[in-house]
C-alpha cells in the first residue's frame, strides 16, 4: 500500500512534522501554493534560558502573500549567525549537542536564496539523522493544479496512491467524499507529543525539531 503524506516545507519543524514522514511511503513538499504569514515556513521556536524564542528567516516581502512558496526569496544572510548563535547559548550544554551541531554548521555555512529550498534540505538532512527511508518529492515537479482538496486529490493520484495520510486539522476541511470516490483511503494523522528532559523549567511540547534532537537519545519518531 503507497501511503502519500503533504505537507508546506518548514523551518526546521517540529516532532509532529517528522511523524508524518516516517509514516509515509512518499512526502510531498508543497510549495506550490501561496506563503502564508505567521507561519512556519520561515520561522520555529526553540527553549532558551530566557524563554521561548522564535528564529526568524527574512523574506523578501515585496507581493509575498501572493508568492508561491517555491519562490519566496531569503532577505541578506546575517540571520545565520545570529540562529546558530543563539542555538550554541540555548542547547550546549545538551547531551546531543555536537552531533547535531554538525547538521546546523552544514546548513549555515551555505549560500541560501530560497526559503523551500533551505528547508527542504534541512528536512532531508534531519530525516537521515534519524534514519527515515521515505522519498520525497516537491509539488511543483508534478505538474498538477487546483486547491485545497482538488489539489491534495490530484498529487496523490499522480503518486498512484492507496492511502493519503492526512494532518488532524485536516479534519475541518477535507471532502473526504472525493478521497472515496477515487479508492484513496483518507487517514488522519495519530500524534501525541513525547516528554522528554529539557532544560529551563517546565517542559514545553511542540518546539522545533532542534529541541528533542539535541536534548534526548529516545526513538525520535
């Protein structure tokens, strides 16, 4: 059974994220649709001895709301450092915190212009970390079309799908009918969140990636 699962490409994601991949067969990066603000395609959050902080990537911001992912442009590149930098005062005391570190200065120390294409590779580069098999693809190397359900609808038959693995939100919007109608299985996405040992206080779930890689050795997904 080929189980598809899609999802916009975000800033180093949370555990959830990493979830959805290792159940699925194919990962679909959409980035064929429009940016969205406040999202987390350009920014998460991780725990620092202040608090919680966000790591931000800048855009350009010129039409971006009516940008596709794919095309949205990184502003300069002195966000870097001050990321790693605040990354290196947050996790180093952490158990994990050299493995990982090496994945962070392979990110940074490379010439980004696009927001998808930096984070489909830190995706990549995390799911080999934690030994994820599934494949990958990007919508916009498909060549299909239409929006929400029509859309999510026409990558999985382009996929040849049997089950597509769905977010739990999408449970407010999905024409679930239209899944049936053409023999995909439409399953919704079972997560619950581990606790696990952080630093600073009470445990805080649904940080970025970066919080439970450098601070536990439990199976990740």
């Amino acid at each position: 059974m080929n189980t598809v699962s899609i999802h916009q490409p975000n800033y180093f994601p949370y555990y959830g994220y990493f979830n959805k991949i290792k159940n699925s067969d194919i990962f679909v990066f959409l980035d064929n649709v429009t940016f969205s603000k406040d999202s987390f395609i350009n920014r998460n959050k991780i725990k620092t001895p202040e608090g919680i902080k966000w790591l931000t990537v800048p855009v350009k911001n010129k039409d971006i709301l009516s940008t596709e992912i794919k095309d949205v442009e990184i502003f300069g590149s002195g966000w870097k450092d001050r990321h790693i930098k605040i990354i290196e005062n947050s996790y180093r005391k952490t158990p994990n915190f050299w493995k990982i570190y090496d994945i962070l200065i392979d990110v940074y120390s490379r010439d980004w212009k696009k927001m998808s294409d930096l984070n489909i590779y830190i995706i990549k580069s995390i799911s080999k970390e934690i030994n994820l098999k599934t494949e990958f693809v990007s919508a916009s190397n498909l060549g299909v079309s239409g929006k929400s359900t029509e859309l999510i609808l026409n990558i999985c038959k382009k996929l040849k799908a049997d089950i597509y693995l769905s977010g739990s939100s999408g449970k407010n919007y999905m024409e679930e009918k239209r899944f049936l109608d053409n023999n995909i299985v439409l399953k919704y996405q079972e997560f619950s969140h581990p606790i696990y040992k952080q630093f600073y206080g009470d445990f805080v779930k649904n940080l970025s990636i970066l919080d439970i890689l450098f601070n536990t050795e439990v199976d990740l997904c």
